[in-house]
C-alpha cells in the first residue's frame, strides 16, 4: 500500500520508463533506467508528478549500486582503466 499520491506517482512512473525502454529495444539497467527518469523530470510540467520522479532516481539510485556513478562521475574516471574482476593484467 501507498503511504502517499507522491509514491503511487513514482512507482507508474518507473514502470513507464521501464516500458519505454523495452519499446525502444534499448538495454535494461539502473543506469538507463535512472537516465530515462532524469530526462522523464526534465521535461516535466507538472510539480507533483516532477518531484515524483526525482524521489525515483534517487530510490533508483540507492537500490542499485551500479547506478551510483551517475551521482559521482568522478568515480568512473577513477575505475575505468581497471580489468574485470577475475582478471589480471599482465
């Protein structure tokens, strides 16, 4: 159940994102999905439905750890010449 509209409003906004981006044949991910909702309150008019879909890039955000990059770019900068886990470079 809803404690409030706001989080009713975030959750078919996150099922509209996601829906988005399977039309779209686009990858899956908390990063994408994450994108799509900032581009989603980009655009938005509206306060509530705005204020909605920022709550749902951060919940987005605090669930998936590999989304949080997008909070510290920096931080890709810092890893990206690293090898995959498993792996050595020689």
């Amino acid at each position: 159940m809803y404690r409030n509209k706001s989080e009713k409003i975030m959750d078919i906004a996150i099922g509209e994102a996601v829906a988005g981006l399977l039309s779209e044949n686009a990858p899956v991910s908390g990063t994408t999905l994450a994108v799509r909702l900032m581009e989603m309150a980009a655009g938005e008019t509206r306060p509530e439905r705005a204020e909605a879909l920022r709550m749902a890039v951060n919940e987005v955000i605090a669930a998936l750890p590999a989304t949080r990059l997008l909070l510290n770019p920096e931080l890709l900068f810092l890893t990206e010449d690293r090898p995959p886990p498993g792996t050595r470079q020689h």
